[in-house]
C-alpha cells in the first residue's frame, strides 16, 4: 500500500522545499500519495492544493490581526482535510505560526499522527523557547542549516540536516546571461541590479518605495543602469505597479509567464542586487550575485523584533558562512541613501565585491552543493521516520 503523505507550505520558498519533497519521495517510493496545500512548485509535481497557498503568506503582527478571521477559517478547512486524508504522515513547511497550530489541532482529532516540520525555527537568533513549544506537536524536524539539529534535539525532536534545494537548482550559462542582456537591449558593459522586494504583499508595498529611491540613487553614479525586477505569480501585478516610475527601464520577469528560465538567466546576467531579507539570498548566493539586504516592517513589529532578536545579522548568508560580508538595514535603517551606497561598493570596489562572492561559495558548500540533492536527502528523512522502529 502506497505511504501517504499531507503537506502544507505558506510561501514561495516553502512551496520549493516542498516541490523537491515530493520529487524525492516520488523517486524513492513511485507510488506515494501527496495532499495538501502548496504553490505552483508543488502543484507542478502533482499535489492539487486545497486552497491558494497566497491566503496564508502573510508576516508581521499588524499585518495579520486583519486576517485572522480568513486564516482562522483555512485552519479549519485543513484539519479537516488533513482527518479525512489519514495520513502517514503531516509534514508542514515552514510558515510556523499556522503550521505549528495545524500540528496541534490534528494532533487533537488523531493523536498517533506522526508530524514533521520542515525548517528548524530559529531559536538561535530569537525566541528560544520556540523549540520547546513546537516539541509539543512536532516528532521530528528537517534542518536547512548544518548547526540546527543539536537545538531541535535538545528541545526532545529528533532532527536531520538534509541542506537546501537551492544548492541543487540549475544555474544560467554564459550564453544564457548573455542572451538576456541582448533581448533587453541592455548595452555591454552596462551594470544591471536584481530588485527583489519580497513574496508578500505587505513587503512590496512596504519595501517597494525605498528600493526605487535606492536606485534612483544609484542610476545617478551609473547612467546605463538596468534595474530587473522578478516577481512571484500572485504579486506581478502589483509588482510591475510599483515599479512603474522606477530608474534604469525596469523589466519585471512575471512568474506566471516563466518556466525559471528568464529568472535564471537574469541572475546570471546580473552585477548586484538589492533584496528583501529571506531565502532569496541564498538563491542570489547560488548564482554567485553579491547582495545588499534591506528590510522593513510596521514599527509595531520591528519594536517587538528588536527586542527578541540574539544574533547581529539576519541574513544566512552572513550566518551560514560565518561573515558579515553582506550588508544589510533593518526597519529605521532601511533608507536609500545607506542602501545605494552600500550597492555602489558592490559594483566598483572589487575587494568588497571578492569577499562577499568567497563568503557565497562558502555557503553553498556548507549547505550541501555537490553532494546528494536535499530534496531527496529530505525524503529518506520523512520515509525513515515513517517506519516503525522511528518512533
């Protein structure tokens, strides 16, 4: 009988972790059985999600106070389709705060339920007794970052690093890079800066200004400037609005015309970019593209972060390899003028340039590049806590 297997991801790059799940499930075990709620990755390796994936990429505590109603009602939906699936397993990925109480609320209605959750918390850089919380509802963990299982463990889960999909993607050629610069029309020598505002929409109405005033900035040192702006399927309209009055003739690539291959090529063909904070840094990383990070929230929730935060970066990139090469401004910092500064250096200052791209090849190899793809590294984790001797 097939082993079968309920997922929930609540973003973009859980959507990706989630779609290299299934793969290697599928590759070890051909006639596994998947449910659940995913994106348009997951939805590609053959899970029908419940419901959009978009209703629950939401962050930051006056951001989701609005919503609560309409996330309250998806958790329903979940559960129940979680009790009617009887699963050999609930695996949830990221999104902690509605993973976490999908966990709980299943756990409830089956308590045998064997559950897993896919990215450790980061109780190494803020709230520890997260750890400790999640043990509660959550038997074992799937840890991107090689440090993590030694906190998940000493909580009472047991945990695997398994790495991150991104070490494994496809990387544009030369030629690839080169073909994109021509279809722009972007001039040789001509520098070209990645913008990547978020997966939210609260992080692009948020970010979306300050980026265009940094850029502005920036094509004023750089009058070639090419801006190129990659957008996730649900925002790419409200991306391309907001870029609209940006310098350096924005092109935004629109996920939902693009099977990865603009995007790829894009950051092959790129000098630099300016990004949100998150697991974008590492798909720039992964293409070699040196990055400065800018991040803001409401101050409601930057006062509430400021307090609770142990590390003096949030970037993985700067965690991973155990530097502060990127730059990043957080919430008051996020301004343009520091931000384009920061860019400047990036595209005329070649030791800055060399050792943030050292500090990017030592993060792809810490989390696993050249070694076995964690997408299948992560299904022999599930399919082996799944036997009967795991627990």
């Amino acid at each position: 009988m097939a082993q079968r297997f309920y997922l929930l991801a609540g973003e973009p790059s859980g959507d990706r972790l989630g779609a290299a799940l299934i793969a290697g499930l599928r590759q070890l075990q051909p006639k596994v059985e998947v449910a659940g709620v995913g994106g348009p990755a997951m939805e590609a390796e053959g899970l029908k999600s419940l419901f959009p994936m978009s209703d629950l990429s939401v962050m930051g505590l006056a951001e989701v106070i609005p919503r609560y109603p309409a996330l309250r009602r998806r958790l329903d939906e979940a559960v129940r389709s979680v009790a009617a699936m009887r699963p050999d397993a609930l695996v949830t990925i990221d999104s902690p705060d509605f993973s976490l109480r999908l966990a709980g609320h299943a756990r409830l209605t089956r308590p045998t339920l064997r559950t897993i959750h896919y990215v450790a918390p980061s109780v190494w850089a803020w709230r520890p007794g997260r750890a400790k919380k999640m043990a509660r509802v959550i038997d074992h963990v799937l840890a991107l970052l090689p440090f993590e299982p030694p906190y998940m463990e000493a909580a009472g889960m047991t945990c695997d690093f398994v790495g991150h999909p991104v070490v494994a993607e496809p990387q544009a050629t030369p030629a690839e890079a080169a073909a994109f610069r021509a279809a722009h029309g972007i001039a040789p020598g001509a520098a070209v800066v990645l913008a990547l505002p978020g997966s939210r929409e609260a992080e692009v109405a948020r970010l979306g200004p300050s980026f265009g005033e940094t850029l502005a900035r920036v094509a004023v040192a750089e009058p070639g400037l090419r801006v190129v702006v990659p957008a996730v399927a649900h925002l790419a309209d409200r991306v391309r609005a907001a870029v609209a009055g940006w310098p350096g003739q924005p092109v935004v690539i629109d996920a939902r015309a693009d099977d990865g291959s603009a995007k790829r090529a894009a950051f092959g063909a790129a000098d630099a970019a300016l990004a949100a904070s998150g697991t974008v840094s590492l798909e720039l990383a992964a293409a070699g593209v040196p990055m400065v990070i800018g991040y803001d929230v409401s101050p409601l929730t930057w006062a509430v972060m400021k307090r609770l935060v142990r590390v003096d970066t949030v970037t993985l990139v700067n965690l991973v390899s155990e530097t502060r090469t990127v730059p990043e401004f957080l919430g008051p910092a996020c301004r343009p003028e520091p931000m384009a500064g920061a860019l400047l250096a990036l595209l005329h200052d070649p030791a800055a340039r060399a050792a943030q791209e050292a500090a990017l090849a030592l993060t792809m190899e810490r989390l696993g590049r050249g070694g076995e793809p964690p997408g299948l590294r992560a299904a022999q984790s599930v399919l082996t806590h799944c036997r009967p001797h795991a627990r």
